[in-house]
C-alpha cells in the first residue's frame, strides 16, 4: 500500500507528466452505445489531457456527464454543427459513429450507411487536423478503413502510419475464449488475430500461444468459428438492440491507450491492428491487421506473421480474397 503522501506524489507525476504532452483525444460518434462508454474509459486514461465528445445527437449531454469524473482530463462536448471545433488540435480521433448490426446482418450490409459517414468525418479530419491518428470503429473496418484512406489521399494529407483500424476486440475475444476453455487467466492466453475484422477475414494464430497449440480436432473448429462470429452472439442476444458496445468500448480504450503509450515513447507496444501493410500487397490486399509495433509516429514496424499451421495457412487462404473485395468496395466508393 502506499502511504498517503507517496499516493499524492504519484498522482501529481503523472498529472503533470501527461498534463505536459497536452493529448486531446476527440470522440466522433460520442453518443452512441460504444461511444459513451468509450468515453467514459477514455476519461480514466492518464495519457488523455483533454476529449473532445461529438456526435449528431447527445454529444454535449455525455460530455457534462463523463466530465464530473475526478480525473485530470478537461471534456467538452459538441452538438452536429460543431464537427471542426471538435477536431482542432486533436492528436487522437476514435470514430465509433454509424450504425450497428442487427440479427440476420453482415457487417458488409452496414456499408451503404456507414461508408458515407465515415467518409465526411475523414474529410473534416483532413481539413481541420491533419496530423492526427485516426481509430476506426465504424464497419465494415475492411472497408471503413480505405474509405477514410482514400478521403485523406484526395485532400493530400494520408499518412499511413496514422491511420488504424481497431480489431481489438477479436484480440480481446479470443483471449477470453481460450481462457475460457483452458481454464487458464486470459492474460496468459493473448492470441495475435491477423487478417480482417469480419467473419472469414479474422484469422486467430492459436499455434503462436502456449495454451493455444494445444487445441486440436473439433475443439479448434469450434474456437476459430466463435472467434470469427463471436460477435453473432452479441447481436443475436441483444435481439435487434444493436452489436457490441461494453466489450468494444473496452477494445476500443485498450487500443487508444496502446498507442497513446506509443506516442509517448514507450517502446515495445506490440498489438494487432488493421493498417495499409506491405505483407499481402503482392497479392493486392493493401491493408492488413497484424501486430504492429506503435512509436511516437504511430506504425513504427509491421511484424511478420511468423510460422502458421496448415490450417492457419488455410484459414489464411480464405481470409485473402474476402478481405481484398471489401478493401476494394471502400476505395471504390471513394473513386
Ligand atoms: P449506435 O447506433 O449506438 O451509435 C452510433 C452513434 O453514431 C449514434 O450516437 C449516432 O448519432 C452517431 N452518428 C451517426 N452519424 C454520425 C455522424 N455523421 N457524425 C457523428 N456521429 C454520428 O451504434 P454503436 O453500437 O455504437 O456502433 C457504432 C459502430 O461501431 C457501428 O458501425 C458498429 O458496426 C461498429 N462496431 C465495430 C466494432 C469493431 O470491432 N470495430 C464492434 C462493434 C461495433
């Protein structure tokens, strides 16, 4: 335990540590299920100095409620005609708008609605703060995420070190899942999840884990097929009330804050994301999720896949071709 004195020594460090960075974060979509609850994990970050709430309707409602939270952070909200006040001095945009699933949806059935979205966001990005990183939530990710590439390319400002799909939450699900069936705590279970971020396209390197290569036969199929479809679970339990937001407002913190960790110079952040990689170029995917090494620029090394089973090689196989349409469909749309 530490004494009262050293507790308040801690905390004005790394007040004022973080105070000095000045990272404002902004939440495009800041109303919503998963935006709410993002915030409100966001506002407990210590790397945040400021968030930035926006959204077509609530924002400023979320915001005088997640701003009476006792840590250093300062919050604003912004109403819908207020987009580029939201962004000034960003360092972080988190873009959880659009609309979720409902039973019986694809993820590639929300394009129509959400691809347009993303898209204006991006360009109001590009305009107003050109050097921030953008996280994007909105799905189809495989899609959504050359939508705001192709938007940033037209207005001159991409840099794809700067741009992040968050596929965290099928790395969040599958550590829980392998926890869950071998018994083990699902910090010793973490699985790298490569690939894209829906159905097919998520690829679990099981045989990379300890706990993990152990699974063969039926009990593998049966892992892999909750990982990649995990998220039916949720829309079908919540019976048209939408997908995931808790869990993926968890997911979604957890990846702001590694790469905020990034930003600040720690070194050795390491995690799955979807980003514009070389690995699969030769084959004409130009975006990929693998571990990315995040640094004060944002991407600062795409790691290799390392050795892959047979059947990860086949789950690999399949992966290709979907992911490669759905990065298609995006630029198109932006053509
Ligand atoms: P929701 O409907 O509860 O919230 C979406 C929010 O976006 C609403 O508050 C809405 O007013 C706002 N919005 C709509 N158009 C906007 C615009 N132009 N500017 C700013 N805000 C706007 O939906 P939910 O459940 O929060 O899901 C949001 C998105 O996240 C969906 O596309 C969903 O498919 C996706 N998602 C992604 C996951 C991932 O792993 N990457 C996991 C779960 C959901």
């Amino acid at each position: 335990m530490l004494s009262r004195t050293a507790f308040r020594a801690v905390q004005s460090r790394s007040f004022s540590s973080s105070a000095a960075r000045q990272t404002k974060v902004a939440v495009l979509g800041a109303g919503g299920g998963i935006g709410q609850p993002l915030s409100l994990l966001l506002k407990l970050d210590p790397h945040v100095t400021a968030l930035s709430l926006y959204d077509i309707r609530g924002a400023p409602g979320v915001a005088a409620d997640v701003s009476h939270i006792d840590s250093a952070s300062h919050v604003t909200g912004y109403p819908a005609d207020k987009l580029d006040e939201a962004l000034k001095d960003v360092k972080v945009v988190v873009i959880p708008a659009g609309v979720p699933r409902k039973p019986g949806m694809t993820r590639d059935d929300l394009f129509n609605t959400n691809a347009s979205i993303v898209r204006d966001l991006a360009a109001a990005i590009a305009r107003v703060s050109p050097e921030a990183h953008i996280l994007v939530i909105s799905n189809p990710v495989n899609s959504t995420v050359p939508i705001v590439a192709e938007t940033l390319k037209k207005a001159g400002v991409f840099d794809p070190r700067r741009l992040f799909g968050v596929t965290t939450l099928d790395v969040v699900r599958a550590a829980r899942f392998l926890g869950e069936i071998t018994n083990a705590d699902p910090k010793e279970t973490v699985v790298t999840v490569v690939g894209g971020h829906s159905g097919a396209t998520i690829v679990p390197l099981l045989s990379q884990t300890p706990f993990g290569k152990a699974i063969k036969g039926e009990a593998y199929e049966k892992i892999v097929h909750r990982i990649q479809y995990g998220g039916d679970e949720v829309v079908k339990a919540k019976d048209g009330a939408g997908s995931a937001t808790l869990s993926m407002a968890y997911a979604g913190a957890k990846f702001a804050n590694a790469l905020l960790r990034g930003l600040s110079g720690e070194k050795g952040v390491v995690t799955p994301t979807f980003v514009k990689s070389p690995l699969f170029e030769d084959q004409g995917v130009e975006f990929f999720s693998s571990d990315v090494e995040l640094g004060v620029n944002g991407v600062e090394n795409i790691l290799p896949l390392g050795n892959l089973t047979p059947e990860e090689q086949a789950l690999l196989d399949a992966c290709i071709p979907d992911l490669k349409k759905n990065i298609e469909k995006g630029k198109a749309f932006v053509a």
